[in-house]
C-alpha cells in the first residue's frame, strides 16, 4: 500500500472501482475510469505498478461477472474459451509491440473505428435485439470471430486497451448473430483470459501493488456481480444504452487526449 495515499484518495478509489466493475459488467470499458483515477490518485507511483494494480483489481470483478453470467445467461463456454485463448495470445503480442508504438499515430484510427461502431449501433436498432439462430456456428463464422474478435481485438487491449470491452460486445454480435446479453456474457469469458495473461506477466515482473489492489478488487466485485445481474434483468435494451454511452465517453477521451492534453 503507497504509504502517502490519504484517506479521501482511498475512498475515491474504492468508489471508481465499484463503478467501473458494474460498467464492465455490463458492456466493457471499466478501464476507462479506474485507470485515469489510480494515475491521478497515485501521481508518484510508477505507471508500471499503476497498470499492474489496475489489471489485479479489474480481473475480479471481471471474473465474478463472467462466474453470473455462465450460470444464468445461455452461453457457449467453449466458443467464448476458444476466442479467449485467441485473445490471450493476440495480448501478449500486442504488448510485445507496444513499447514501440506511437499511441499519437493510433489515436485517430480508433476513433474512427469507434465512430463507425456508434453510427452502425445507432442506424440499425435491431442491432443485437434478437437471439443467435439454433444449431452449431458455421465453421467461417468461428474463424472469424476468433481472428477477429480473439486475435485482433486482443492484440489491440495488449497495445492499447481502451474499449476493448465494448469493441468485443459489437464484434461477437456482428459476427456470430448474439443479441446483446449473450455477447456482453461471452465477452466476460474473453476479457477473463487475457486478464490472466496481462496479470501474470506485470506479475512477474514485481510490478502489482496487491495490498491496493486486493482493497479495490473488492469493490469491482461488487460492482461486476450487479452489473451482470442488472445486464441479465434489463435486457438488451439497456446494454444497447450502456454501450452507447461508453462508446461516447471513449470518443471523448480520445479527442481529448489527441488535441487538448498536453
């Protein structure tokens, strides 16, 4: 524990943490409040032990909303493991190539990317409403939300990170015809193992503040369990919604840090 965090700073990020466990619960994008909030909270503390610590608190809530979802929303466990496994190598590469990426150069292309995401969710309203077809996927179908939503997308949360969540939201939806429960359920499973790879090697490398993390980790369970149960109460009305939301804060922060951060 950072022996010059007050009180108050603790409190707050307790708070940032219960909200961004229920927001990943719900549609992904969590890491786009408590990440910000432990850089500002720890403003002396290496950004290494930051990203580390942020990882060992979001896999728990991750992880319990993932646990909430198998058991009550009718997902394929072995199609989201498979993807997953994808992601999980996609993360490592994309972590091997992230030291030496421009994130400046990137920043436009993603929002474009998210652009292109929030006009296709807003023009198609049926977008996710409806249910997968019965019977197996197409073996095309898997391949390509494995290349796409578990290669691709995981190397991008390795290089990146912001949004994956909701980036795999859409592409599960748009790929293997899920309505929006389904997909934000499967994307739980997907984020869980690349959680594990990204822990791991911070891990490894003495880079995680678990006494923070474990406090805060508590928190973002909390908030996982009752997003994925609001999720799985409200329907996709309300994940449709969420999503919009965080797509708009995504695009936000993104212009904010491309033109007005210093």
């Amino acid at each position: 524990m950072p022996s010059d965090i007050s009180l108050f700073t603790l409190a707050l990020l307790c708070l940032a943490a219960l909200a961004a466990g229920w927001i990943d619960a719900v549609v992904g994008g969590g890491g786009l409040l408590l990440l910000p909030a432990l850089l500002v909270g720890l403003p002396h503390t290496p950004t290494a032990f930051v990203l580390g610590t942020n990882k060992s608190t979001a896999i728990v809530g991750t992880a319990a909303a993932a646990v909430t979802y198998v058991r009550k929303a009718p997902i394929d466990v072995r199609t989201a493991l498979r993807i997953g496994g994808a992601a999980l190598a996609g993360s490592v590469g994309g972590a091997f190539f992230a030291a030496g990426i421009n994130s400046a150069v990137l920043r436009p292309l993603i929002m474009a990317v998210l652009v292109g995401v929030l006009v296709f969710v807003l023009v198609r309203p049926a977008f996710g409403a409806a249910a997968a077809p019965a019977g197996p996927v197409s073996r095309r179908r898997m391949l390509a939300a494995v290349l796409l939503a578990g290669l691709g997308i995981g190397f991008y949360d390795g290089l990146i990170g912001p949004g994956t969540g909701a980036f795999l939201v859409v592409a599960l939806a748009a790929l293997l015809h899920m309505d929006l429960v389904t997909s934000s359920a499967t994307a739980k499973v997907v984020n869980v193992c690349t959680n594990i790879g990204a822990l791991t090697m911070f891990a490894l490398q003495g880079t995680v503040l678990w006494q923070l993390g474990a406090l805060l980790a508590l928190f973002n369970l909390v908030g996982g369990t009752v997003g994925a149960r609001m999720a799985l109460k409200r329907g996709t009305g309300f994940v449709r919604g969420v999503l919009v939301l965080v797509v708009l804060v995504l695009l936000c922060k993104l212009a904010y840090d491309q033109w007005f951060a210093a």
